[in-house]
C-alpha cells in the first residue's frame, strides 16, 4: 500500500468519525425535543384538569341556574 493510499484511508476515517459525533448530537437533540414536546404536553393537559377542578363548582352553579329556569 503506498503512503497516497494510507493518506486517503486516514482521512477517509477521520471524515467517518465527524459523521458519527453529528449523527449522534443530532439522535440527543431528537430525544430531547421528544421529551421536551410529550413534557409539554403532560403540562397543557393538566393545566386543563387543573382549571376544570377549579371550575367545577362555578360550573355547577351556572348548570343548576339554567335548569332551574
């Protein structure tokens, strides 16, 4: 193998091994987005059981006010 070769070979990997630490910055960044959205997601949805407990008797109120009308 002439040393050319070797100069291709070495740079061939060293070309391999920044595709691996990108493709692996960006499997975190996905994963972390996943978490960061279905996060998002719990708080909104809670928010929204939160806020109807909160609510409720108003609610109640409002619907015992109608129906008695």
């Amino acid at each position: 193998m002439d040393p050319e070769d070797k100069k291709i070979i070495r740079r061939n990997l060293k070309i391999a091994e920044e595709n691996q630490e990108v493709l692996r910055k960006m499997r975190r960044g996905q994963f972390l987005g996943n978490l960061a959205r279905i996060f998002y997601w719990i708080i909104i949805i809670g928010a929204s059981f939160g806020t109807y407990y909160f609510l409720q008797p108003y609610i109640d109120t409002l619907k015992d006010f109608y129906m008695n009308i």
